[in-house]
C-alpha cells in the first residue's frame, strides 16, 4: 500500500505561522531570552514579541538578522518543521527561478548543524526487496530516483517513487527500497548526527 501525506499549506499566513513557530524554537534552543536576541538582531523586543506570536510580517531582511543572531541559515526561520518521513513528487516544493537563465532550484532538504551527509547512486532491478535495519539513533535517509519506479521508506509504510520524486524517513527505524521496473536508479543521502 502506498501513502501520499497531503500537501503543505504554503499560503501567507502559514508561512507567517511557520516563521513564529521557528523563531521561537531556535531562540529557546539557543537559551535567548527575547530580549537578548531583540538586542543581538537589532529589533524591538516588541517587533520580536509580534513576530513569534505570528501578529508580524518580518521582512527578508529581518530574517536575516535573526538568522546571524541565532547562528542558524535562513532556510531554518522559513521551512515549516519536517514530519519524520516526507514525499516531494517530481515538480513540486519550493521552487526559486533565476532572472537570468531557465534555472530552477527546489530546495528538498537542508542539513542540520554538525550533521554528516554521504551520498550514494543507487542502481536496482526488480526481485527481492532491499530491508534495511536501522542505523544510528538520528541518522535521515534522503532518496530522489532518477529512473525506474520503487517502492521505498519506513518498512511499515513505503511509498511508490516515480522519476523526479524526492522522499526522506528515518534512518534509525527498519526501511527498504525495491525496484518495481528495470533500470531502476536512485540518488540517496545518508545524513548521521
């Protein structure tokens, strides 16, 4: 059986929403009281208090300074918090088009500070699938097949990738890859604390 998570909500005020969540979970992370990282990123601590209650609407700008007093990239204070197993179909995620060639990059997945990421090509066939036991507590498994079709992610519920699907799942809890159709190819990420 196959499972496809619904869509996220990528409208204005979920972002808004997404923002105040993480603000507020990098600056308890970061043992910050507001007003320490008011002070650090050069705001009002009441345009902070309006941000992280998700009644602002910060600027690239702002969150840019947040970012740098935070110690965290910019792509951690506006990407919604990451169920454990997430499915990017082929064509979809947040795109950013360049002005000045016909370039597209999808962000699919950002590495966590001090993580190690290898990377791997994979290339099966149809037959037995691929059952893997889990690897070290943390460890994130990140796929995007690039041919074929396969069944892959948590052994209690894969899902079926076609060409252009990206799909992450913990790498600590029992998963598997099978090839459904010849020449099936995958690139994966093995990202480890």
């Amino acid at each position: 059986m196959t499972h496809s998570p619904p869509a996220a909500d990528s409208s204005p005020a979920a972002l808004i929403q997404t923002i105040a969540v993480a603000i507020r979970r990098e600056r308890e992370r970061a043992g910050l009281t507001l007003t320490e990282l008011a002070r650090r990123a050069g705001l009002a601590k009441s345009t902070l208090s309006q941000l992280e209650s998700g009644s602002g609407n910060p600027s690239v700008e702002t969150l840019w300074a947040l970012g740098m007093a935070l110690g965290v990239p910019f792509s951690r204070l506006v990407e919604p918090a990451r169920p454990r197993t997430r499915l990017i179909r082929a064509g979809e995620g947040p795109a950013t088009r360049s002005q000045e060639a016909d370039y597209t990059a999808t962000l699919l997945a950002s590495c966590p500070p001090g993580a190690r990421r290898d990377l791997y090509r994979i290339t099966a066939e149809p037959g037995a699938s691929l059952d893997s036991r889990p690897h070290q507590q943390g460890t994130v498994e990140h796929v995007v097949l690039s041919a074929g079709r396969a069944l892959a992610g948590p052994l209690d519920s894969p899902v079926e990738l076609h060409p252009g699907d990206y799909l992450t799942y913990p790498g600590d809890a029992p998963h598997t890859f099978a090839a459904l159709t010849p020449g099936t190819a995958a690139v994966f990420a093995m990202e480890q604390p």
